[in-house]
C-alpha cells in the first residue's frame, strides 16, 4: 500500500457520488403491431420519460390512446417495437415481484379466499410445490396469515371478510384486497391499471383516499393510469398526458406537469379536450 | 324513393299474417312489385296484400304438389297385387349363387313363373339371422347350428328346404409355431364364440381325444371382421379357428399349421336355405309357391356352375362378384366345400342315417352351450323332425324341419 | 296453460308427474309389445317378459359363465358369494379395470393441455399433431392397433387412451387460454416462477371445469372400451352383451345395459360430488 494514498472505499466515499439514473426510464419507445394487409399500427409512437423513485404519477388520455400500453410497458407484459424500457438501469423482460400490478378486472384468484389471496405471494416465495408438505409450511403459514391480517386490517376490511372467495365481495372491497396481495411484496413500484374505474363513486372516493395514504406510507412510485382527470390531478404529484398525433398515428405524451403548477385541469382538458367529468 | 324504402325496411305489423315479417326480407321483391304494378295503383297497403296473396299462392300451390305426391306414394302399394317374399343373404362361398340369381334375373324369372314377387336381400351374418327371427324376412340362407340356435330355439319354426353344402374344410384351426391340439390346453384361443368355430374345435379335440381338456384352453372371443388382422399382427397369440376367407389370408403368414377343419368332420357343417315354416303354410298356397321358385332357381344355378369351360368361369366370375373375390379365390374356396350340385345329392344326403347323428352331435353342442336357450331344461325341448318323419325330441315341439319335397319336386323336374 | 311459455312456472305435481312420464310410457309399451309377441310365441326371446326379465337378472348375478354347468360345490355358498363369482360380477370388475385405467390416463392429458396452454413453445410443438390426431378415428386404424399393443389389455386401455385423450388435451388447452391474462401477470409480479404460475394459479383455476370435461367424456369412455371388449376379449361386459347376441339372450342382454347405465350414473355422481367438495368457489353447472 502507497503511504498516503487513499482506499478505493475511501476513495469512493469522498468522490462525488455519480449521477443517478432515474428510477424508471422509457428511452424512445415505439410500441406498434401488424395489421392484415401488411400494414402496422401504430399505438405509442416516441415516448421518452423519466420517473423518479416515490412518485406518484397518473397517466391520462382518452380511450384508446395507449396508456394502458404504457403500463404494461413498466410493467413487462409487453415489449416494445422500437426503444428501451430501464427500471433501476436494468431493462424490463417480464413481470415480476418488483413491479406490483393492479388490474381493473380479474385482480384476485377465484380459487382461493381472500387471506390466501393476500399469502399467495409469500408462500410462493419461500416453498415450491414439492416443499409445502413440509412442517415448516404450516407453522410459516401461520406467520403469513398473521401479516395478511394487518394488510386486511389496513385496507379497512373486516376480519370476516378474510375467509370469503373473491366473488362473494363488493368491487370495492375486491380492489382493495387487490391492493394489499400487491403491497405485502413490498413491491418498488405500483402499477394501477384504471383500477378505481369499474366502482361507484362513492366507494371510489373512499379508494382514492386509501391509495393516498398508503403511497404516503410507503413511498412505493405508483403509476396510476385513469381516464378520470379529476381522479388523476387530485391523486397524484405528476400528470402524463397521452394524446394521439393529430398528424401521425400513434400517442405522445403531450403534457408533463407537476400538480403543483396552476390551472393543471384546464392545461389538460385543453389538450384532452375531455368534458370535464361531473362525477368525483 | 326513400319513402318506399322505409315501408319495406321494418316488418309492418299488420296483425294476424306471420307473411307479412318477410316483408323483410323481400323489400327487392316489394319494390319490383311495386314498380310492376303500373302508375294507377300506388298505395301502400294493396302493395302489401299483394304481396301476401302471392305468397298464400306459393304456399298453397306447394302444399298441392306435396299432397299429390303423398297419395302416389300411399297409392302405389295398393296397386300391387302380387305375394312378395323376401331372402336373405350374406357373403359365404356357399350362399354366393343369390347375388347371382338376383342379378341374372333368374330368381325373377321363377318368381314370375309362380305368380309372386322375390326379393333377394343381402345383409351381414348376424344381422340376417336377426331379420329371420325377428319375422322380417321369410327365408334366409344359414349354417345348420343357426337354424337350430336362433329361430329354432326363440320358437320360430323353421323348415330347411334346401340343403345347399357342407363346409368341408371351409372351417380350419390354424396354429403357428407347429402348435399342435394336445398343446392348446392352457393357451388362448382366437375365435367367434358360440358358432361353428368353437364347434369345429370342440369336435376336433373330441376326435382327438382330448374332450376333457376343452376348457382349458382360454377362448378369446374375437369379431370375424378383426380376426384375420387380430391374429396375424399379435404373434402371442398361438391358435385361430376361422372360415375362409379369412383361413386363405392367414394362411399366406409364414410357419401357420392348419391342424384340424371341417373335413375330417365333413356333413356336420351344413349350408342350408330355410323359410318359416308359418310361411310355407300360408293358406293361398303362396308359400309354396315361393318356395318352389327357390328350389328352382336355386338348381339352375347350380347346374350352370357346376359345368366345365368358359360359360362356367363367366358365371363363377358373376358370383364372385358378389363378395368381391377373383375368381381364382373363389374356385379356391368352392375346393373346400362341397356343394351339392344336383338335388340327387342333396337328397341323399339329407335322408341318410348319418344325417340325423351329426345334427345330434350339433343339438348337443347347442344344449351345452345354453344355445338352445337358458330356460330349456332338456336337449328334447328343441325337436327336430326328418323327412322321414322322425323326430329328434319332443313331438310337440318340433322347432326345426326338415322338408326334401321340393329338392324332390327338383330332382324329378317338377318344378 | 301454454306449453310454449318462457315464463311458466309448472307446480311441484306436474314437475313431477311430467318427468316420469316418458319413462312409464315406455315400460308400458315395452310390455305391452313383450305380451303382444308372447301370445304368438312363448318362446320368444327378442322381448323379454317381466318374468323372464327377472330370472334373466338371477342368471346374470348368480350364475357363472353361462357355458360351466353349475358346480357342486355352489350348492354350498352363500348367496354372496355366489353374487361375487357370478356372471355379472366378474364381468364389471374386469370392466371396470379396464375403465379406470383409461381415467387415470387422462391425468397426464390434462397436464399436457396445461403446458401447451401455458407455455408457448409446448402449444407451437403439439397443438397442430394434436388437432390432427383427433381427427383419427381409432376404430378404423384396429389392424396398426393390434400390431402395436397385441389385442390384450393393453390394446383396450390404448383404445380408450387414443379415442378419448386428444378430446381432453384440446379441451383443457382451450380452458387455460380462457384464463385472462391478468391473472398470469398477478402472478409473476407476486414472485411466481412460471412453473408456479402454471399449476398454482392456472391450473388450480381450470381444475373444476376440466374434471367437468372428464365427466361429459365418461360416455365416450366406455363406448371405446365397449368397442375393445366386442372385438376381441375374454371377459367384460360388452363381451357378454356380444357373446349373449349369438343367440338372443336379451333376458340378459336388457338387464346388463339398464346395470351399465346405473354405473356410469353413479360415477358421474361421485365426480360432481367430489367437484363440488373440492372447489366450493366454483359456481358454475
């Protein structure tokens, strides 16, 4: 070792710590598919975005214009044609654990209750098919029961409501149950798929309040797709806004605020050119 | 325009006339109605019941034709006045001659000479006994067991007028591997259960003196239609008794024996036509009349095949047709029966004392299979009467007969 | 009261008396024919009177093979035991080997439906055979059946494996495509591996519907063992039907269809029973 000189953990500790890549990152994504006649079409045509971890983004557009697309981008359900999709530097290829997902229909699995619901993602962690029959199942069993408890408990459900099947509860309580078998994976991101938009107002203003709070707890980024501009400025810290190129085919993001700038509805339904929706 | 098109876009709802929904669909017809019927008539409902009236007439005009016709048909058989009288037939080497009596015109040149109508029937084996039984044909061409075993025995009397053949080694048990009987005990047997295959073999080991060991060998019952194949591809399978042709293509395999058929037991299988003889004794005498025209059909054939030289192959060639088989496989397969060509023969045979032993050995076999019926108790519930008058079992239950009157009536050219 | 009412509401007695209906109607006729041919024939065996009927169905459940005379030492048994050496009793159970056999095949069929389902390149390498395969009628390729599994046991269970199994393979292929692909990704971003989510999430899903896919495919089931035992068999229960043919015994013939179709019945019950107890979430039929 040269006298004098430094470690190169020391060293790295008084170097200036490098630029951080954004949390997520869309590097020029084209998303398009083949059409009969050997044409294409186009959904999202050049999108580059930059999400940084606790964010809460809403992403909004008409129907059609492709945020669900979006979504599922982040998510790693679909690839895109043309340009990267970065979480954390690394590319996305599929689905999995650190991207929770919240659907609008089909949330939960039919084939079991709400509690084994909520455990499904932890036991699947920790034991195959071949090791549940072990004891050590059945007493981490218990422990994962324990914790969906709290989960249920969080969301505002009953304990009652722990050994229903899905089909035996409201929307509302299914999205929440929803919510929780997401959050127990502690997931870093949050994908909501127009998941309030199937619910009565009333249940969706109490949702909208949970979802809230539950992103203050965590600080888990969430990406909110909604078609419900009020929805989407009161919930979030950002707005992206999908609009169709009047000119070209595919969607571009034509609006990326903060919540925080003046008039943010307005600038939206501008672009949107929605009618601003009297319900919520 | 557009205000023609709207009338006729939406079913008007006249009520009571379903026609009028088609409205619907024949707006062009509407239309073109419209435009046909002139400047002078242009409002709407005249249109419509136009439109109605014409379909009414489809209708109605469709429902005559259709009722015509219905009468025709009903008609048509009462128009006919002849008795007609079905056979039935199924693919054997000896029961061939009926497609060629059918297709000659031979039998209907005999049903014409008796004043009645013929039909000839070809069915599969089962089947035909079953059509026999079940009364819906009045005579039929079977083996002698089957006379006994299902007419006979579910007591529908039944008389054999002519004794066509006997299989005289139409009827094989092939082994491979130079199996032989004394090794089947404890082996499985392919054959169709309960016909005269099994009787074949029980009368050959019987012959063989091994009858104790019958039941020990394992039958498998298997179909006739899968036997050929079933045998040939399994070669864990020792022993088959079949019929040919299928004895013929079995044959062909390399290392098969054929270690015992139905020439050493010659007169036991019998080739026989039978009629109801409910029929026979019809009281116009129509019964007798068709089955005179059997016999005579039937021994003209026979004299036709039985020649020698190229009139001979033609006719032989016509009824291999019948089966599909060249000629050659059916002269091979006529090798191994023995046809009764005249009615001399068939005569003799039927009337000799060792007629009556082999049906005995035949009713036995029956009887020890429950053939005969579960609930007969005795071998003599089911009688069979001779030409000479004897009967075999009870007197009042005479099931069987059989009659040499008309291969008499043939013999002597009386027919 | 109009038969052609959407809306009607048929009371408890005519719920009742309607359903039996069809069934009386046709005992009677059948009597009434089985009287009408008896008074021309008290031999007639192509329609059994009630009398015969019945000593037919003591035949068929005492007596052994119909060709062994009654040995001495029957006289002795029980009538249990009589019943378990009878006719009808060793037929069933070598039937019913035969046709549990055949079930328990269709399990790996469902697996193979699974994967093909689930994971693409299983789909790619087996769907366009599979559909071909179906397509086969197994009764009409018998001669390369036999080349290839003899005509024993084998060859029958293989029957009723090649008759029936693509049905089920193709069935529970279209029963995991119908899973929406939410509940695939669900999976994956709670941690699942695909082999999780294959059978954790899918197939437990599909589970009721499929074993209801079994139980509508039992008839086939047995028409192909059936067809197995008619052509060439030593034991079994349409081999008796086929032998009892020969000469018309449909005393017996008659009891043994009405006994298979109570057999099938009670199978069908036990799978919705067992449907029903172990997917309570199902609401389905």
């Amino acid at each position: 070792m040269v006298p004098g000189s430094l470690t190169e953990s020391t060293q790295a500790l008084l170097d200036p710590p490098p630029r951080e890549d954004p949390f997520i990152r869309l590097d020029r994504i084209r998303v398009s598919y083949a059409l009969k006649g050997g044409e294409r079409k186009i959904v999202l045509d050049g999108i580059d975005l930059e999400i940084h971890a606790g964010e809460f983004i809403s992403v909004i557009g008409q129907t059609g214009c492709g945020k669900s697309t979006l979504l599922r981008l982040v998510l790693g359900s679909e690839t895109p044609t043309e340009g990267r999709v970065l979480v954390e530097g690394r590319e996305v290829v599929r689905p999995d654990r650190d991207r929770g997902y919240v659907p609008q229909k089909y949330s939960l699995f039919p084939d079991k209750t709400v509690v084994d619901n909520i455990t499904f993602g932890l036991e699947v962690e920790e034991f195959n098919l071949l090791t549940c029959f072990t004891p050590r199942y059945y007493t981490r069993r218990h422990e994962f029961r324990a914790e969906a408890m709290r989960q249920l408990a969080k969301m505002g459900l009953h304990e009652t409501d722990a050994t229903k099947y899905p089909d035996q509860l409201s929307g509302g309580m299914q999205q929440r149950v929803a919510i929780a078998q997401a959050l127990v994976m502690k997931p870093k991101i949050l994908l909501m798929d127009e998941a309030f938009s199937a619910l009565d107002p009333g249940t969706r203003a109490g949702m909208q309040k949970l979802i809230r709070e539950v992103w203050k707890e965590t600080g888990t980024t969430v990406l909110f797709v909604t078609h419900n501009i009020a929805e989407a400025v009161r919930l979030a810290t950002r707005v992206i806004v999908l609009a169709k190129n009047p000119a070209a085919d595919g969607s571009r993001v034509a609006l990326d605020l903060s919540t925080a700038e003046p008039d943010i509805s307005a600038r939206i339904e501008q672009v949107t050119g929605h009618i601003r929706s009297d319900a919520s | 325009m557009c205000a023609i098109g709207k009338v006729y876009a939406h079913p008007p709802t006249l009520p009571g006339s379903s026609e009028l929904y088609y409205g619907q669909l024949s707006a062009h017809v509407a239309r073109w109605c419209f435009e046909a019927s002139g400047p002078g008539r242009r409002t709407v409902v005249p249109i419509l019941m136009r439109q109605v009236r014409s379909k009414t007439k489809v209708y109605r005009s469709i429902a005559f034709a259709a009722g015509v016709l219905a009468l025709l048909v009903a008609a048509a058989p009462l128009s006919a006045d002849k008795p007609t009288f079905t056979v039935g037939w199924s693919v054997y080497v000896g029961w061939n001659p009926y497609y060629f009596m059918n297709k000659s015109g031979i039998m209907k040149k005999w049903a014409d000479k008796y004043g009645i109508a013929i039909k000839v029937q070809r069915f599969d084996y089962a089947p035909s006994l079953d059509a026999f039984v079940a009364k819906n044909i009045e005579a039929c061409a079977m083996t002698n067991m089957e006379a006994l075993d299902m007419p006979a025995a579910a007591g529908v009397d039944t008389t054999a007028i002519i004794v066509g053949d006997y299989s005289n080694g139409n009827d094989a048990v092939l082994t491979r591997n130079g199996v032989k009987l004394k090794d089947l005990p404890g082996k499985k047997l392919l054959l169709v259960e309960k016909t005269v295959s099994q009787y074949l073999f029980e009368r050959g080991m019987a012959l063989n003196g091994l009858e104790s060991q019958i039941k020990q060998v394992r039958l498998v019952n298997t179909s006739d239609s899968d036997i050929a194949a079933a045998f040939i591809s399994d070669t864990s399978h020792q022993a088959v008794v079949t019929w040919k042709p299928l004895v013929s293509q079995i044959s062909k395999q390399p290392g098969i024996t054929n270690i015992f058929n139905s020439s050493q037991i010659p007169g036991e299988i019998l080739d026989l036509t039978v009629v109801r003889t409910d029929v026979l004794n019809r009281a116009d005498g129509s019964g007798q009349k068709f089955a005179k025209a059997l016999a005579g059909a039937w021994y003209e054939t026979m004299a036709l095949m039985s020649g020698k030289g190229p009139g001979t192959d033609k006719v032989l060639t016509t009824i291999a047709e019948g089966s599909q088989d060249s000629l050659e496989s059916y002269k091979e397969q006529l090798s191994t029966t023995h046809l009764m060509y005249t009615p001399k023969d068939a005569l003799e045979l039927t009337t000799s004392p060792e007629m009556k032993q082999k049906m005995t050995l035949v009713k036995q076999f029956c009887f020890n299979h429950a053939l005969l019926g579960e609930n007969t108790k005795s071998i003599d519930d089911v009688a069979i009467r001779y030409p000479d008058g004897g009967v075999q079992g009870k007197a009042d239950r005479v099931r069987l007969r059989f009659e040499t009157a008309y291969m008499q009536m043939a013999a002597q050219g009386k027919l | 009261m109009s038969l052609l009412n959407i809306c009607a509401k048929p009371s408890r007695a005519a719920t009742w008396t309607l359903s039996w209906l069809l069934f009386a109607t046709g005992i009677v006729m059948y009597f009434y024919t089985a009287q009408k041919r008896h008074k021309e024939n008290p031999d007639d065996r192509v329609v059994p009177t009630l009398s015969q009927l019945a000593s037919g169905i003591y035949q068929a459940a005492m007596s052994q093979d119909g060709d062994d005379q009654p040995s001495a030492d029957a006289q002795g048994q029980s009538a249990f035991e009589r019943f378990r050496h009878g006719m009808l009793w060793t037929d069933t159970v070598a039937s019913s080997r035969r046709f549990f056999y055949g079930l328990a095949l269709l399990f790996p069929a469902v697996l193979l439906g699974l994967h093909m389902g689930i994971f693409p390149y299983f789909g790619i390498f087996f769907l366009r055979f599979i559909l071909f395969f179906d397509k086969i009628i197994a009764l009409s390729v018998l001669p390369i059946l036999f080349i290839a599994f003899g005509i024993d046991e084998l060859s029958k269970v293989m029957l009723i494996v090649i008759g029936v199994t693509p049905t089920i393979i193709l069935d529970t292929f279209n029963l995991t495509k119908g899973v929406p692909p939410e509940q695939l990704v669900k999976g994956f971003t709670l941690g699942a591996s695909d082999f999780d989510v294959a059978y954790r999430v899918v197939l437990k899903q599909i589970w009721p519907r499929v074993l209801n896919s079994i139980r509508l495919n039992l008839k086939p089931l047995m028409l192909f063992l059936f067809a197995g035992e008619m052509i060439a068999s030593t034991d079994g229960l349409a081999y008796r039907i086929a032998l009892l043919r020969r000469h018309m015994g449909m005393n017996i013939i008659i009891p043994y269809v009405l006994w298979v179709a109570l057999l099938l019945f009670l199978v069908d019950l036990a799978m919705r029973l067992l449907n029903k107890k172990l997917h309570p979430w199902f609401r389905e039929a």
